[in-house]
C-alpha cells in the first residue's frame, strides 16, 4: 500500500511488559506521566473526520488481507484524505514495538510472532490496487536477532515477484546496530530507504531515549555507501521545542550523510500523556525550511504542517528520479 504515515521511529531504553493490569492500556509505560495540554491547534491544522466510501473501501481491503496500517496506529491526521484515494502505509512486523517514543502512538509491550504469510498478504494487496508505489514501515523489534531485517527483506523480494512494476520504499527501525542487518535490507534492492532522525540531538534524551542521534545519521550514510543509487529519506518533527537553528544543522548532518529526500511536520500529541506540543510551527516557518534545505542541496523536500514521512509518497518519488536525472546532467 502506499503513501500517509505519521513520522514514526519508537525509541526507548528497553522493552515495556505487559502485565494483567496493564494488557488493556496502550501505553503501560506512560501511565506515570502527569497529564499535559499543549496550545489550542490553530486553524492551519485541523482535519476532517474520515467518512468517505474510498475510505471505507481501503479500510476493508486492509481488514481482509490482514495487515496493519501506521495510519491507525500513528493515528496520521492524513488518514482520511489518503485512504479516500486507496494509499496506506503498511507496518509490518506486527503492531507492538520495543521501545516507547515520548512522541509515538504505536502500542508498546512484548510483540508476538512474526506472521510467515505477511509478505504474501502484503504483495498481494498490493496488486489488488494495482500500486505503482507502495510504502513499508515497521515497529521496532529489538527482540529479534536482526530486528526484523530478514522479514523486511522477504516483504520486499515477495512484491518484486508478485508485482514487478512497483516502486518499493521502506520506512525502517535503526535495527539497533544489529550486526549485518542493515546489509539484508539493502542487498533486497529498495528504491527508497528512509530512516527518521525525527527531532534534533538536545531532544533525544527526552524524546527518543533509546536511540542514538549519530547511529541512525550513520545508518543512513552506510545505505548509500553500501548502494549510491538507493534514494535515502529522513524526516523531522518540529513544535517539540528546538530552535530553528538546530534544524539547519541536522539539515547539514543529513546532507552530509548523502541524504536526498528530508520530510519536516508538524508534532501532534497523541494523548495528554506524551509529550506535549511546545508551540504549533506557522505555514511561513515551514516555507522558509523548505527553502533551506533546498539551498542545502536536497533533491526533494516536503515541509508543511500536515507533512508526513510517507504523504504524498508515490507522486513524490516520480519527482526525486526526475530533480536526480536533471541533477546529473548539469
């Protein structure tokens, strides 16, 4: 499936257990957080409910082909408009992460097994709606020896088999520097490999504990030293609290590490006990940062409020080859 997501890597220090009281809460590790209440949304940032028949149609097809969808579980503000239009952002490896990101909606506790036939379902949805470009995202699962990697690698060769036209990009974990993980997912050949920093470094202790600024810059810098013609993405939330000028420099870190594509949203709180919304970024702000980056020397850039790391994904991606092949031959 393709395109709308919320910016998701879920990142904390260790795994949160489930337990009897806690099986029914989606957040057991969060229940000790006072409750916060942000500034009241502006205008520039509502959403419509979800009512539309392509909407329910999508809903349906996932419901029968037995995936999940980050745009649930991340609870995407862009749900409704890209679930009218058939694109949806599948998360695979089950729906319950490792970690627990301050910012992250996705349910944490001990995941279950992986399921053999996900890769089969995934591919075959796919060619259900006739895809040009589909989407794969994943919780983290730093209980597997390769955190998923095979699993991802396999979704991708099955789609490569079952719909060969089909442009494949992957939203994936940091694999907690697994060794060798990283080299299963990039020998499987994706066209896009995006991997979110999400905030910048003075914000990791509080909102991403359990990963590592410079480990996932360096995951993305071993992707396209492994294979220069993959396309790299990685996308940031801004509202948490930076200063725009710590943005301009995970900009420069990001291009340093040959990265092509940068995403930058709006943060939106998920429930009173996640990390509040320090201020909401105006259209204008957003503008400027797609100017940055762009004088930064990024092939592509989406910022806006409403921006997700897979929004818009597949028109996206026709534009990336062609700003690369203008690129290439000045």
């Amino acid at each position: 499936m393709v395109q709308s997501a919320m910016s998701e890597q879920h990142s904390t220090q260790a795994p949160a257990v489930h337990n009897l009281s806690a099986a029914a809460l989606r957040h057991p590790e969060k229940q000790k957080n006072a409750p916060q209440k942000g500034p009241q949304k502006p205008d520039w940032i509502r959403v419509k409910a979800p009512v539309s028949e392509g909407y329910k149609e999508t809903q349906a097809l996932i419901r029968r082909h037995k995936l999940t969808t980050v745009c649930e579980e991340a609870a995407c503000p862009n749900i409704g408009e890209c679930w009218q239009q058939k694109h949806a952002t599948v998360m695979i490896l089950g729906d319950i992460c490792t970690r627990a990101c301050a910012f992250c909606n996705v349910k944490t506790g001990l995941p279950d097994a992986l399921d053999p036939h996900e890769p089969e379902n995934l591919a075959n949805a796919c060619k259900e709606l006739g895809l040009n470009h589909i989407v794969i995202t994943s919780v983290d699962r730093d209980d597997l020896d390769d955190g998923g990697a095979q699993h991802f690698a396999e979704c991708i060769l099955r789609l490569r088999h079952t719909t060969p036209n089909t442009t494949v990009e992957i939203l994936t974990p940091d694999f907690k520097g697994k060794e060798g993980a990283l080299e299963i997912v990039v020998a499987a050949k994706p066209d896009v490999f995006n991997h979110n920093i999400e905030t910048v470094p003075s914000l990791y202790p509080r909102i991403r504990p359990g990963a590592r600024y410079y480990h996932s810059l360096k995951l993305l810098d071993n992707v396209k030293r492994q294979d220069p013609s993959i396309f790299t993405k990685s996308g940031l939330m801004v509202g948490l609290g930076e200063e725009k000028e710590e943005v301009y420099q995970v900009m420069d870190d990001m291009r340093s590490a040959g990265v092509d594509f940068i995403t930058i949203g709006q943060y939106l709180q998920p429930t009173p006990r996640h990390a509040v919304v320090d201020r909401y970024v105006t259209p204008d702000e957003f503008k400027r940062y797609e100017e940055m980056a762009y004088a930064k020397g990024f092939l592509m850039v989406s910022s806006s409020p409403l921006t997700r790391s897979s929004h818009h994904a597949g028109d996206d991606f026709a534009k990336l080859k062609a700003n690369r092949e203008r690129a290439l031959a000045s």
